[in-house]
C-alpha cells in the first residue's frame, strides 16, 4: 500500500444513522394526452394518469399528493366511484372511497382510499380485463356495495362487468366479467351507462366510435343487454358521451345523453317513455303494438324495455367549437341554478345542474345552459388558453359541487377555473409538470431552485414558494413551476448549471448537436426575490441593475428565443405596451411575450410563453445528438458529449466558459459517453460510457500552474463493469466515487496517490440490486453525524439510500481502502439505510439523482406563526443540519423532491 489519501482526522467515524425518515416535498408531474385521462371525484380529490400511474392531486392546495404505482403501460382513464355527476348520496360507505383506472396494456385497477388514515391501496387488478388498450370506463351503482361498469378498448370489444366493493375499509374487493357484447369491426372508443327512471332493473348502455353513429343497449343488472337501436349521430367519430337523468318531478320519466365528436358538434339525445304505447298482455310472447305513425320516424327510432317503452329523439345541436370536441359532461345534480327545459308543459322540467360542459381541441371549454324560456340551449361561458404553444383540450370534468371546471391540455397541463359570482369564472392555481421523459436535473449555483430538461422540449424552473403573502391562502409554503426558460424544436436530453460568479445560466443539450447558453433575465431575478426571500446582490458577483435583458421572445420556428430589453431599466417591455397597438393579442396570432415580475405562482398561459429566457450563445462542435454534460465548480470549463457509434465521435469537448470557445477533445471512449461529474475541487473529471468503461482525467499542470491551452490530460482508463454504465458520482471528500451500471452492480472507487502517480482501485462492490442501476449522487457533508450518504436509483424506478463509514483494518484486510500519512489503514463499510417506500418512488427508470447543499436563504421547514416585527425573522429559518433534500427525475415524466430527516 504505497499509496495513500489525507483523513480529516484519526477517530473513525462513528456507527452510522439508526434513524431515517423521508417524505415527499414536492411532485411535478403532466398529465396524459389522452382522452378521459382526468376525473374529478365527489370527495374533491382530481386523478389523473401520469405516465404509468395515477397522479392524486388536491386543488385547494395546487400540489400533487401521491402518485400510485401498479401499471405497466400508460393510463389511460380513470373514474372515480360513483362519478360526481352521480354525487356522493351515501349510497357507498364513506370509510373508503374507490377509484377505477385503464392501462394501454388492457388492465383495469381498482384502488381503494381511506380518506381518515389517508392510506391508498391497491383494492383488485383484472390485468387482461382486454387484449390491447383500455379506452373508456363508465359506472353505475347498483347498490352500497355493489355497481356495474363498461370498458371500451381498441381489440373491437365492449365488456360488462359486476363490481362489487367491500363494506370495511381495506376488506376484499371483486370484480367479474358479466357480458361480453360482440361489436364486429367497429371499434368504440366512448361509453356510458345509467339506470333508467321508474324501472326496478332496467339499465341503459351508449357505445360511440369510429362508425360515427351512437349505439344503445338495453340490459339488467345481471348483464343480458342487446341492443335495441342506434342512430346517425355525427359525421365524424364520436368522441365522448354522458348520460344524465333528470330529477324527480317530470310527468314524463326521461333520460339525457350528450355526445360530443370530432365533426365540432354537440348534441343533446332525449330518451323518454313513451305513455300513449299499450301492451298487449292476453297472450304471452306477444309483440309490443306501437303507433307507427310518421311522426314516430321524425321523432326517432323506439324501444322497448321490460314493459315499457323508449323513444331516442333529438333534442338538441350545440355549435360553437372550432375543432374536435373531445369532451363532454354534464354538470352534477345539486348545483347550479334551476330552470325549465322544454317549451310545452309535458315536457317540461324542473332540474338543477342541467348543463353540459365540452372540452375541444380548438383550445377552449364551453359552458351550455337551456335557456328557461324557450328550452334553446345557449353558451353561456367560454374559457380557454390563449398561448400561441396551446395544442387545445383533451377534456374538461366538473368539481362536484358544480361550481369548478378542470380542463387538461395537449401539453400535459392542467387548467382549473372557479365560478366566483354567476358567470364569472377566474383561473386558478394548478400543479403542472413534463409530459415526456425528464432526462436530466440540477439545482442553481446557490441551491434557490431546481432546473430540469424533458424529452417534452421544454426547461423548467421548479422553486419554493413563500405564499403567506396571498390572500385566503391556506398552505403557507409550496412548490411551483415559477418559469420555463426554454421551449424547444428539439428533444432536451441534458443540461449543465454555471456555477461561480454573475448571472444565474445553464447550458442545455438536445438532438439537434448544438449546445445552447441561457442567462436568467431581469423579471426572473426580481421573481426569485418574491420566491425564496433571496436577494440579488454583489456577492454572485453582479448587481441587478446590471442586466438590461428584461426577458425573451420565441422565433417563429421554435428554435431561438431573441431578447426583449426594458425601457430605462424598469420592468415594463416594449412588447407589453405594444401588444394592443399590433394587433397581437388574438388567438390565432403568434403574440409577443410579455415578461413581468410574478408576485404569485404563475399559471400554465403565463409560463409557456413569458418566462422564457435569452439565449447567448451557441456551442457548434458535435456530430451527433449531444447527450451528457457537466461544467466544474470554479464555472470556468464546460464538459460535453454526444451520442456516438465510435471513438471519433465519443470525445469529451472542453469550453471555456464566456468565451464558449473550445479548448481540446478528450479521447478516451468507444460509444456514447453517458455521464460526466467533476471532482469538488476540479482536480478531476469522470466520465462513464457505454463501451463498459470508466475514465478518469486528471489536471494538467504546466510548470506547476494549471494549463489552459489542455486543462485535463488522461490518468485511467478502467474496464469496470460487465454491462452499460449508466452514472457516476463523487463524495463530498473526493476520495470516492462510485459508479453504477445495467448489470445491477454498484462500485466503489478509491483514489490513491504517491508523489505525482495517481491510481483508481474498487475497494468496494455493493450487493447486485434487484435491477440496473441508472443513477448516483454522494451526499453532501454532514457536520453532526461523520457518516457518508449514497442514492441510488435503479431502472424500475426505485431508490435507495445507502450510508458508509471509515473504519481502522489491517494491512491484510481485503476491503482495506487506503492508509493515511501516519500510515494507519483504513476501510469503507456500506449498509443499506433506508428503502423508498412505493408511492414515493418513480414508475420507471430514475435518470437522475442530485442532492440539495444547505441553502443560505430564508426557507422554512415548518410553518411558524406570523411575526409582525419585521427585525425578527424566527419564521424564517434555515434548513435543519439534520434534514437534506433530495431531487430526481425520471423516464415517468416526473419530478421528485424528498425530505431527508437524519437521526
């Protein structure tokens, strides 16, 4: 053991944490891009499907409170039981709550909720209720422990099945195939069911797809259904259909359906008994006689249901959208006002909540109500996104008391707006997130706030709200989405925060081989102010009035985002001032962007286009699509790489940050260099590979001092493991790193040194995980306990958190590490700490792992009482020297944030 490593002291370091407690802090996550994704349950909680799970959010609160694992393929559609249309009447017991949910690989999940514990569970799973994708569920309940579904799926099938759910919380649950309807080649892709008034069994079923029509089924609770007629409903498919059934009170018992399609239209189908139809009961099996009149045909084909007997007709045709309505709901009994529907007295109805909310793709939601009069039916509201980046809405539910709609757009966003006074209704807060693969995160150069980059084309800025400021706000601290400083042409596939002085900047990469600089401009400076409490001052080595660049404006083809300068150094654009005067501000125009300091978190129409940053420079150089990258701590050297085939393309470049000119290639790889990390001090930079190589680069000195002309000269090149290696990371000391790969084997490093001779040895290799490991990060140092911090995120989208400590050992100890200058030896012991739970955890591969340094800004833990003296700042306190915050990012399109409490 001639080489040696400097120990900070020569006690050992202590037996390691015995306590560990983690929670999550914040979860951000799209929705996705798929109709009926979102339902709105009757107990004020939204699901909706986030990749392979099923994302609970709480809207008074703007945050995602738990994501739930179990699906293998993406969600499809969820529905809570019973709907909020149906309304929560007690029929179901209150002590669970049950949620019902659709996967792309056919499977159906019944999940189970108890709102007192606060306790999620996975109540049943039918994982090949159909052959391909689920498309539509639709319920309704039969008993307090019983209720009937229908599923919709893309293999042409139509399945009815019998639920039932337990009467104790967490008791045992089933669901069982009742009927299977045979539909040919016609697939359906919508669905609805309701019991028809005045009947003791009686049941209806309404199919919609691809043949443009409207099928109906008449059925029992046992199953039994056929159908009984279908009718021309549209000209194109048809894309989503609710029933409603009136309240009591009508001379007439009746039922209504809303279809919505991609022909733009709505329309509004009354099905009501006919009374005047006689029976012919003396001889058995007889037929139904009806009065085939010509009126009948006018009116719509008739059926007939146990004794009674149905006529479909038209009731109504909604014009308005502009583009495929893909949604439609009607409003929930027991809210809104009441009216009459229909001209004539028979006909006529008192009800509330008869309106009928549609979602388009034309970027709007409209509002529809009967007019009490005339029985016309008339948009009443329209709200929409007005962003040239909006693709429009994939579907709009009710709250349920009838008083909140919630849309969920084409770019995984969610929009919620609240009815505060009779038609008028103001946005609100909404948690957002990627709708594609996050493929890289990082916090800022003064740990303020979290920076990530998807394969949706888009950066975001995820930061610590301070809220106690806003009026009628009950949560005092929270996390937003404060700004998306890029929207792409191309995939985003790594990025690099600028450490050292000035600006707040990053580098992006993307599959366009050219690497991007962004400066923060001035209206986000003066918002992270409003955010964190942190002031923008000369110790980062710039003041704010030194940035003229107030924020940026996105080119017509999506690939540049130009400056926009304030006037006199105040926070007023010209594009602001101007907007009106150019005509800019309709919906079909490209609108300049209007950046301005937020004193709120901000919503989805603001941040997709007026918190973009500019863009300073270019990095041309690569040949391919650039795919890792890393800038040193001192923020003067940037280390990128691409994707590459061979070792021509498999050099690392090294820029000189501010110049961004290119200094040398570092040769050393075969394939695609996956990561890249400096050492805390610059003296190395580590890379791993897909070519099963680690690579260990060293500084070059020239006559003793750095040289610049080729900073790093090549010290190991080591075959280290047997499959790809996915991450590499150091410790807080740079003695270690690790480095983790696919054949689900992390490695210990050690770096040994005597006189000018470097030398890397595996003094350690941790227990295979259950799958390949994807992610690293050491944590930082922690002054109380002398123990040292390992997260590791595997590919099925699990983490864990391993701890180490030095202890003395022998010459002949196999597992010694190095030996210090008094020449004592010393070793490392690994022990697995803690194991994420699974609702914490990611539903897929973890591409990254970073932890957050104790941050110097006033941010709260906890939530103390407001102090009026303004000299006293005991609300405001630093993090605990106990308590760490852990980010990850993963391929399920989410963002993580954990609270790591040491004990």
């Amino acid at each position: 053991m001639g080489f040696s490593a400097n120990v900070e002291d020569d006690e050992e370091w202590g037996g390691g944490l015995h306590l560990v407690n983690v929670e999550s802090a914040f979860i951000g996550v799209g929705c996705n891009r798929v109709v009926g994704a979102v339902d709105w349950g009757p107990f004020n909680l939204v699901a909706f499907g986030a990749h392979n799970s099923v994302a609970i959010f709480c809207p008074q609160r703007a945050k995602i409170l738990v994501t739930l694992p179990g699906h293998k393929d993406y969600v499809n559609c969820v529905l809570w039981l019973p709907t909020s249309s149906q309304g929560n009447t007690g029929s179901l017991s209150c002590k669970e709550q049950f949620l019902l949910s659709g996967s792309a690989d056919g499977t159906v999940i019944l999940w189970g909720y108890t709102p007192l514990d606060n306790k999620w569970r996975k109540a049943l799973e039918v994982p090949k209720a159909h052959d391909k994708a689920v498309t539509c569920i639709a319920t309704v309940i039969l008993s307090s422990s019983a209720a009937m579904m229908s599923t919709t799926s893309s293999d042409t099938s139509v399945h009815l099945w019998s639920v039932s759910l337990c009467s104790q919380a967490g008791g045992e649950c089933q669901i069982s195939l009742v009927q299977s309807i045979p539909i040919g080649s016609r697939t359906m892709v919508a669905t609805s069911l309701t019991a028809l008034p005045d009947s003791q069994d009686g049941y209806l079923l309404a199919l919609g797809g691809l043949d443009n029509q409207v099928h109906f089924y008449a059925g029992s609770s046992k199953g039994q259904f056929v159908m009984v007629c279908k009718v021309k409903a549209h000209f194109d498919w048809v894309r989503s259909l609710d029933f409603k059934v009136p309240a009591s009170g009508s001379t007439k018992a009746m039922v209504y359906l809303a279809s919505g399609s991609q022909d733009k239209t709505i329309k509004v189908w009354k099905i009501a008994r006919r009374e005047s139809d006689i029976v012919n009961q003396d001889t058995a099996g007889s037929s139904l006689k009806l009065d085939l009149s010509l009126k009948t045909f006018i009116d719509g084909p008739v059926f007939k249901v146990g004794d009674s007997v149905w006529q479909v007709s038209l009731d109504s045709l909604l014009l308005g959208h502009e583009d495929w309505v893909y949604s439609v709901r009607w409003q929930p009994s027991g809210s809104g006002i009441s009216f009459e529907l229909g001209g004539s007295s028979d006909d006529g109805l008192q009800d509330e909540g008869m309106c009928v909310l549609s979602a388009s793709m034309d970027r709007t939601m409209m509002i529809w109500k009967p007019s009490t009069e005339s029985g016309i039916w008339m948009n009443e509201v329209t709200v929409g996104e007005l962003g040239h980046t909006a693709l429009g809405f994939y579907g709009g539910v009710w709250g349920p008391q009838g008083d909140a709609i919630l849309a969920h757009g084409y770019g995984g966003s969610l929009h919620l707006w609240r009815e505060v006074e009779s038609n008028e209704w103001e946005p609100q807060l909404t948690p957002s997130g990627h709708f594609a693969p996050v493929m890289d995160v990082a916090w800022s150069k003064t740990n303020q706030f979290l920076l990530s980059v998807s394969n949706d084309q888009t950066a975001r800025v995820f930061a610590c709200w301070d809220r106690e400021k806003e009026e009628n706000s009950k949560v005092d601290l929270s996390w937003h989405e404060i700004g998306r400083p890029q929207v792409h042409g191309h995939d985003l596939n790594c990025l690099a925060v600028v450490s050292g002085t000035g600006n707040h900047r990053y580098v992006s990469g993307a599959d366009e081989k050219v690497a991007r600089v962004f400066e923060a401009p001035g209206a986000f400076l003066d918002t992270l102010v409003l955010t964190v409490g942190g002031k923008v001052t000369e110790e980062n080595g710039f003041v704010r009035e030194d940035v003229k660049v107030l924020g940026a404006n996105m080119s017509a083809l999506g690939l540049s985002q130009k400056p926009i300068y304030s006037q006199g150094g105040g926070n007023e654009s010209t594009a602001s001032r101007n907007l009106d005067d150019a005509g800019l501000n309709t919906m079909d125009s490209l609108p300049d962007a209007v950046p301005s300091v937020l004193t709120k978190p901000p919503f989805e129409e603001h941040l997709c286009q007026n918190t973009l940053w500019p863009e300073t420079h270019k990095l041309y150089g690569h040949g391919h699509e650039l795919y890792a990258m890393c800038c040193d701590h001192s923020g003067k050297l940037l280390a990128t790489a691409c994707k590459a085939q061979s070792a021509n393309f498999a050099q690392i470049w090294l820029w000189e940050v501010n110049s961004w000119r290119p200094l040398v290639q570092l040769k050393s790889h075969a394939l695609t260099v996956t990561q890249m990390e400096f050492s805390h001090k610059d003296e190395y930079l580590l890379s791993v590979s897909r070519d099963r190589h680690l690579t260990l680069f060293g500084r070059a000195l020239k006559d003793d001092k750095p040289d610049t002309s080729s900073p790093y000269r090549l010290i190991a090149r080591i075959d280290a493991h047997k499959r790809i290696i996915w991450a590499c990371s150091w410790s807080h000391c740079d003695r270690f790193f690790a480095t983790g790969s696919r054949d689900k084997f992390v490695k210990i490093w050690a770096v040994l040194s005597a006189n000018s001779e470097v030398r890397v040895e595996n003094v350690l290799t941790l227990p295979p995980f259950r799958s390949g490991v994807t992610a690293l990060a050491w944590g930082p140092k922690l002054p109380r306990q002398k123990v040292y911090l390992l997260a590791v995120g595997l590919e099925d989208g699990s983490v864990e958190l391993w701890q180490g400590a030095l202890k003395r050992a022998s010459e002949n100890d196999h597992n010694v590490a190095f030996k210090n200058e008094n020449l004592s030896f010393w070793r490392l012991d690994m022990s697995v700490l803690c194991r994420f739970h699974q609702l914490l955890c990611h539903v897929a591969t973890v591409q990254r792992l970073t932890w957050r340094a104790h941050f110097t800004g006033h941010e709260r833990v906890s939530s103390p009482k407001l102090v009026t003296d303004v000299n006293q700042l005991s609300r405001f306190h630093q993090f605990s020297e106990d308590t760490l915050q852990l980010a990850s990012c993963g391929v399920d399109h989410s963002v993580r944030l954990y609270n790591v409490k040491l004990a």
